[in-house]
C-alpha cells in the first residue's frame, strides 16, 4: 500500500486534515501526518518511507529528497513552490507539483483586508480615508490577482494590471484596465497588490525606483514573497517619504527598523497568513491528494513545475 505523507511544520486546520486523511484512505492508500516539527531531522525521517508528500512552506531541500528513494511525487500545497529544490527532485526523479489557484481567494481577501485596516489607521480611533474611488495596481494577473482585483471593483476601486504573460483581451474581460509597462503601473496606481512569484528575474526587483514613483499617500501590499523586494531600498523610500505605508503577510528581515522608526506606517503578520484560512487548507490539502492519486493511478503529471 502506497504511504501519502503530509509533512507540515505549520499545521493544516483539523477541518483540512480530516477531510484529507479520509480522502486518502478511501482511495485505498496510507495516511501518516508529521505536524508541527522542530527539527530537519523529523521531515527526512518521515520523508525516507513516504510514496507521496505534500507540503505547505515546508523545505524539501536536496537533503530531504536525497535521503528518500521511495518518493515519486511531491505536492506544494498552494502555488508558490520555491521551496522545493526542483533541481534535486529531478535528479531523484521525483515529480513536483503545486495547486493553483486553491488559495487565492484566501490570499486576496488577506491583501484588501489589510489594505482596509492601514486606511483607517489600524483602527485607532482617528478618522482614516475610504478605498472607494482609489486607483489600485495589480503586479501579476494570476489567480490570486483576479481576485483581488473582483473584490476591489466592489470596494468601488479603480483596477489596473500589468503582466506580460497573460493576454491584454483576458485581462479586459473583468473590468480591468491594462497598462503597458511596470513603471506605468506603479507611478499611476496609489495602492499596489504585488503578486509575482520569486525567481532570478523577481528577487528584488521592487526598489527604489518604482515604489518612489507611486502617487501621494502610497501603500504597497505584499502577500507575495518577501524576497521580490529590495529591502534596504525599501527602508529609502521609507525614509524620504513620510506617506508611504507597507503591508505584508511575511516580515521583512528589517522589521526591526520598521517598528522603530515607522509606527503606523507598515503592518506584518506574525507569520504568513494568506492561506491561513480552514477552506483554503481543505481546498489546497484535497487538491494535493487528489493530484497524487491521479499522478498513481493514470500518470497525470497536468500540475507538474520541475
């Protein structure tokens, strides 16, 4: 019998696991659950046993796919996957795969939320501004991007989008209006919902330049990776203008600074809360294992990255 591993530093809600652990079961495999683990050492020792894993912000290094040789499939179980090291699942044969889309309207509902409590000044009893009527930019037309973008049109925002890997027609078709640079982007929008994911090309490339073009009253929201940002550049920005805000559903490494230098100016999650959410744990989870029975059973290799 086929062992299905969900290995997960930070747990699933009760909810997801459940209804993953009787989807498993009823599809004939085995369910082992490694929850809340301190150590490296836990994950690899689960890891050795396991046909299939699934993952949240878990590392699954070169270390803890070379330590296995029974693993064929690995689920990130939401779309970011730049913690898996793709290359050494390659080179173990092990297919790798996300699931899109399963988190993103937990995601966007994060970012305007966010956004609606730095308007009224985190709710401190002063009077804020209304997000009706402002202009809000979309960096990556992705899943979590056109959700943001439908529950801002009915907060009363005006949307724009740049991503140049999605057909401008598509991007229309919701009400969006599209840009054509990134620069235009950023100097036209006063809110900005950033929603690239990491890479070579990614990983920093928010700085200086662009944030300090941004219209009076700036508010960048980040629920992406807190790597696309130069953060040093960030802290420039910060520094020159006294209306700029940042928000992000992961610390920056110089949250320090920002707590003592910029109160009421930027707001971090204590963790990353996009998909802290019970249904989007039971939509990603499910979505994980029902990816990794088709992967057994029919060789769909539909959501694979590596």
């Amino acid at each position: 019998m086929k062992k299905i591993l969900i290995a997960t530093e930070k747990p699933f809600a009760a909810a997801a696991v459940s209804q993953i652990k009787s989807t498993i079961e009823e599809a004939g495999y085995a369910f082992e659950l490694l929850e809340k683990y301190t150590d490296k050492s836990e994950l690899i020792a689960a890891a050795k046993t396991a046909d299939a894993m699934i993952i949240r912000s878990d590392k699954a290094t070169r270390e803890v796919l070379e330590a296995t040789d029974t693993l064929k499939v690995i689920v990130r179980a939401g779309a970011g996957y730049d913690n898996i090291d793709l290359q050494a699942a390659t080179d173990k044969g092990i297919v790798a795969m996300n699931t899109p889309g399963q988190n993103s309207n937990a995601v966007a509902e994060l970012a305007l939320g966010m956004m609606v409590m730095m308007a009224r000044n985190q709710y401190n009893g002063k009077a804020g501004t209304e997000l009706k009527g402002k202009k809000l930019g979309i960096h990556a037309y992705g899943n979590v991007g056109r959700y943001v973008a439908a529950i801002a049109q009915g907060f009363g925002m005006e949307v724009f989008a740049f991503d140049p890997f999605v057909e401008k027609e598509a991007i229309e078709k919701d009400g969006v209006k599209v840009v054509g640079s990134v620069e235009e982007l950023y100097s036209s929008c006063q809110y900005l919902s950033l929603h690239i994911p990491a890479n070579d090309k990614t990983k920093q490339s928010i700085g200086f330049d662009l944030l300090s073009s941004m219209p009076a009253g700036a508010v960048l929201v980040n629920t992406a990776r807190k790597e696309v940002i130069n953060e040093d550049e960030l802290l420039k920005v910060m520094e020159n203008r006294t209306d700029f805000i940042y928000i992000s559903d992961i610390a920056p490494d110089n949250k320090a600074i920002f707590a003592e230098k910029y109160e009421g100016r930027h707001f971090f999650t204590p963790k990353k809360m996009g998909a802290q959410t019970a249904e989007a744990n039971i939509n990603a989870g499910v979505a994980g294992v029902k990816q990794i029975i088709d992967f057994f059973e029919n060789g769909n290799t539909q959501f694979q990255v590596n």
